[in-house]
C-alpha cells in the first residue's frame, strides 16, 4: 500500500510561513500585532482558511523578522497561481 501526500499550492504559503515561524520561535500574536490584524486572521492564514498575506505584509515581517523575503514572496505567487 502506497501513502501519497498531496500539498496544494493553496497551503504553500501557510507551509512556509509556519516552518519560519517555528524556525524563529515567532507567535500568531507577534505576527497579528506587527501586521496590525487580529490574531484569528493569522491563524485562518496558517490554516488555508484566507489567502495568503499582501505583499505589503509579507515586507513587514521581513523587517521585523529574519524570514526568508523571496521564499514568502514565491509562495504566494504559487498559492495565487
């Protein structure tokens, strides 16, 4: 019996913000409280619940945070298609 495991590209922006997150111990509410959105948007993103973040918000972190701009930014154009 084989297991596949299927990720979408709607979930690769969620991946990816998740691994850096952990990678850099940073909360839903750190990210909530820099983006200035609340805390429940955050985790819908993380869930594949919303699209992924702006552009604009995607910076911010960046600048905020040691995360990998271009990864983020090639996610989402992914997740977008």
């Amino acid at each position: 019996m084989t297991t596949t495991t299927t990720i979408t590209t709607s979930s690769l922006f969620s991946i990816k913000l998740k691994e850096m997150m952990s990678r850099y111990g940073v909360t839903q509410t750190e990210i909530a409280r820099i983006l200035s959105v609340s805390q429940p948007y955050v985790s819908d993103v993380l869930r594949g619940l919303r699209g992924p973040l702006s552009q604009g918000h995607i910076h911010r972190l960046c600048e905020a945070y040691p995360f990998d701009l271009s990864a983020l930014l090639t996610a989402r154009a992914w997740t977008l298609g």
